[in-house]
C-alpha cells in the first residue's frame, strides 16, 4: 500500500468519509468530525502510521489533506 493510501485510509476511516471522496483539497469546513478533538485524533494516528511527530506548530496549520501530505513529506514520508 502507498503513503498516499494509508493516509487516505487514515480519513476515511476516522472521519467517516468514504475513500473514494478523500483528496487532497479536503479540508474541516467539509468534515463535521474534523474538529478539534477530530485533529487530536488525527494526529495521533498519523504520528502512529507513519512513525513521525509533529509539534504545534505543523498541526495548527493542518488545513487540508493535500497541507497534512506536505507535512509529512517534510518528516521523510515519501509520496511518490
């Protein structure tokens, strides 16, 4: 499986939002579970998938799917 699908999966099945609609422009305004309990979730299964641990800082800023992929990049998660 790819980084792009397992975080794809990471919504999907935290947010309830069926695989096929997770991309990267979605974002909380479309996600009623991506509140901010919702980002504490995710950034927990994040850092647990991908083996990687953001500060503050990057989960402040954590916008959209395509934002959360580019944060991850920059932890050495490559999406090729």
């Amino acid at each position: 499986m790819s980084n792009q699908e397992k975080l794809y999966n990471v919504f999907s099945s935290l947010f309830g939002v069926p695989k096929d609609e997770v991309n990267d422009a979605l974002s909380p305004d479309a996600v009623p579970k991506w509140d901010s309990l919702g980002t504490v979730n995710l950034v927990v299964e994040l850092e647990r998938e991908f083996n990687v641990r953001f500060d503050l800082m990057d989960v402040m800023g954590f916008l959209n799917v395509g934002i959360v992929k580019t944060a991850l990049s920059e932890k050495g998660v490559s999406f090729d």
